[in-house]
C-alpha cells in the first residue's frame, strides 16, 4: 500500500558513495520522486532477503520476537518505480503514555550498496522517516546505524550532518570485521601469525566440519547451554528467537548451522546469518574438548572458506567481545591486516518536536541509567565470568 509520494528537498552536496559506471545511476536524483511503502512483516522479510544491507535486526522474524511489545512498520522505498532501499521501523511506547520512539536498529537498508548513488537515495530515505515520524507524528526517531567496514561510516556522517545527536553507545563496541573476497593463501596470511600457528594445530588434529540443516538445532543447543554453564557469562543476546529463525522457509534469511566433529563428538558450533553483502556469526558454543583441539580455530576457518563459496557476501562479521580479552585476541587475529576493526556507532537521535524531544532523552537517561545498575550487578556476582578487556 503506497501511503505517500514526496518531492524531498535537494541533496546536491552530499558526497556521492562508490565510483560506478551502472547504466541505471540516478543522474538527476535531487529532483526524482522517492515513494514509501508499508507492508506487512512475511512481505517485508521476503524483500530485504534481497538486499546488500540487509541485517538480522532489520528482519520482522527476529524483532516480533526480542521487542514483542514494540510495533513493527515495515517501510519499503521505490525510487521512479524501482526498490532502493527499507527501514523497518519499531514504535515504542513510552511510561504513562507520555510519548513515543520510533527505532531504526541497523537500518535504514539499501538494496545496492554499490551503487554510485547510494549515498543520495541513504539521505532521501532519512528524510521520509523524518518528515512521517518527526515532523507528522511528533515522535522521537533513534537510528543505530550498523558499524561499517572503514573508519569512514558514511551513514553516521550523514545523521550528524542532519542534526541527529550522538546517544548512548556500547561499553565495548568494536566489531570484528573479516574479509570474505581472498584465496586461501590470502586468507592465511592476513591472519596474525599467533592465530594461523593455532589453526595449523587444529587441522592435525583430524577435526570434520559440516554444515547441518536446521532440523539439528536441538544438537547446537544441548551444547550452548552447557557452555553457559560452564564458562559463567551473563547471556543478554536473543538467543531466544533463534527458533523462529531456524524454522524460516525462506532460505536466504534462515541461518546456516555448521558443526565440527571431532571422533563422532559434536566439539563446536556456529549459527551464521548470511544475508546481504555482510555475514554475521550470531550464535557459537564448544565443549570442553574444544580447546586443546582448537576447534574454534578451525570453524571459523571453515566458515569463512564456505561463506566465500557459497554466497556474496563480502564481510564477516565476528560481533563483538562482551568486554573479554580473550574474545577480543581470538577475534582480532582473525580480522588479520586484511579485516577491519570498526565500532558500532553511538545511538543517533532527532526530534523536531520539543516534547518529543523532552520525553525521548528523559526515557533513555532512565534506560542507560538502569543498564548501569545491571552491569554493576553483575560485575559483583561471584556466579558470573567477570569482563577483563580495558576499555579504549
């Protein structure tokens, strides 16, 4: 259902993204007719399983189930008829109904991140969200825009220049980020010398990868809950919605379960989301064998290799580390002289509503507040692995 067309404003000075020579460039975008769409959430999964930004947070599979008390609005864009770009969109009600946010988690998604203009149609859909949930519907809009493979996170840029103010932002936000686009030789030697002797260990050790349907799942999760149980961590991730996930029929959203066998043992495992042009290692777990055998090394090889082959994917993602050191050696020696090590960005927040403006801050000065008073919580549980990384 089209709800509305818009002529927006020029966008002339924008700096333009990627060099291209694509025959369907935008020539003339400041001036072309942008149209959003909104749909509901099984049409909205089967479009952005399509596009080059698409992102687990962004799928309506996954947000029913980690926000069920948020609704979705899943809006399509159309530039001169053709789909460029979506954002789905989470409204959250605020206490005593004195308001409402509307939260863009990773998004806004573009459909070709390749594109010359891609940087143009980014700043034009922007500028829908503002003028519906902004100026119309007086609300508050928080954007987290996804960490990007360069120092240069043109999406940031792009809500600073706009007027968003920076929010809250991860205690460790760095993500790992590794290069998908090299041989094996290549591969091999971006590592860190310390994680490729480690790898080299692991394949003397006659471990077997495997990529398993999602009717195994049941295996993954007899493993990650007993690692939860043995290694202490305080587990905030949605884990919880990975069912939902694994029973998608749609197989360019479903995750890829993959296990290491080690004498019949199931020793390790990963679930990976693998749509889009960045692939992303949701959920891992190993057993106590894992470690002398060196089976993480040796998954996430195998991994990267069948992620290469397999799809166009041109980045893996590796998350983050919780603030624990040795996630943060294991995974930075990965990335290697090849990858990126980027942090996610802070919160972006806009009002053109005054009392939007006033109840928004006041209700995440009271989220981060309580967020505080968990990790400290935490921290001084004796139950609980306790965070080692120092902060930058």
């Amino acid at each position: 259902m089209s709800i509305e067309t818009s002529l927006l404003p020029e966008l002339e000075n924008f700096p333009d993204g990627k060099a291209g020579d694509e025959p369907d460039v935008e020539t003339n975008i400041s001036s072309a007719m942008m149209e959003i769409h909104k749909v509901d959430g099984p049409e909205w999964d089967g479009h952005m399983s399509s596009f080059d930004g698409a992102a687990q947070e962004q799928m309506y599979a996954f947000t029913k189930g980690r926000w069920p008390n948020v609704k979705c609005e899943p809006n399509l864009f159309y530039l001169r008829g053709r789909m460029v770009g979506g954002a789905m969109v989470m409204i959250q009600p605020l206490p005593l109904g004195i308001g409402k946010i509307a939260v863009v988690k990773w998004g806004p998604m573009l459909a070709d991140n390749s594109r010359a203009d891609a940087q143009k149609i980014y700043a034009k859909i922007v500028e829908m969200l503002i003028r519906e949930y902004a100026d119309e519907r007086k609300m508050m809009i928080s954007i987290l825009p996804k960490a990007t493979p360069s120092p240069d996170n043109l999406p940031l840029q792009h809500l600073k220049q706009r007027g968003f103010k920076s929010g809250a932002q991860l205690g460790f936000p760095d993500r790992y980020i590794v290069n998908l686009r090299l041989d094996d030789e290549e591969l091999r030697k971006s590592f860190a010398q310390k994680w490729r002797y480690h790898l080299n260990r692991s394949m003397k050790n006659d471990l077997v990868f495997e990529r398993a349907t999602s009717e195994r799942f049941e295996e993954f999760d007899r493993l990650y809950q007993a690692m939860n149980e043995r290694k202490n961590f305080a587990d905030h991730s949605a884990y919880n919605t990975i069912v939902d996930l694994m029973e998608l029929k749609d197989e360019a959203l479903r995750p890829e379960l993959f296990f290491v066998r080690h004498e019949q043992e199931i020793v390790a495992g990963g679930i990976i989301h693998k749509t889009g042009d960045t692939a992303v290692y949701l959920y891992g777990a190993t057993n106590g064998a894992a470690l002398p055998l060196r089976a993480g090394y040796f998954l996430h090889w195998e991994i990267i290799r069948w992620l290469r082959d397999n799809t166009s994917a041109l980045w893996y993602d590796l998350g983050g580390t919780d603030g624990f050191q040795g996630l943060h050696q294991f995974k930075k020696g990965m990335v290697g002289t090849k990858g990126h090590i980027e942090p996610v960005p802070p919160v972006m927040n806009y009002a053109s509503d005054f009392k939007a403006q006033v109840t928004g801050n006041l209700a995440f000065f009271a989220r981060d507040r309580l967020q505080q008073v968990r990790a400290w919580i935490e921290k001084i549980r004796v139950d609980l692995a306790t965070p080692d990384q120092k902060k930058k």
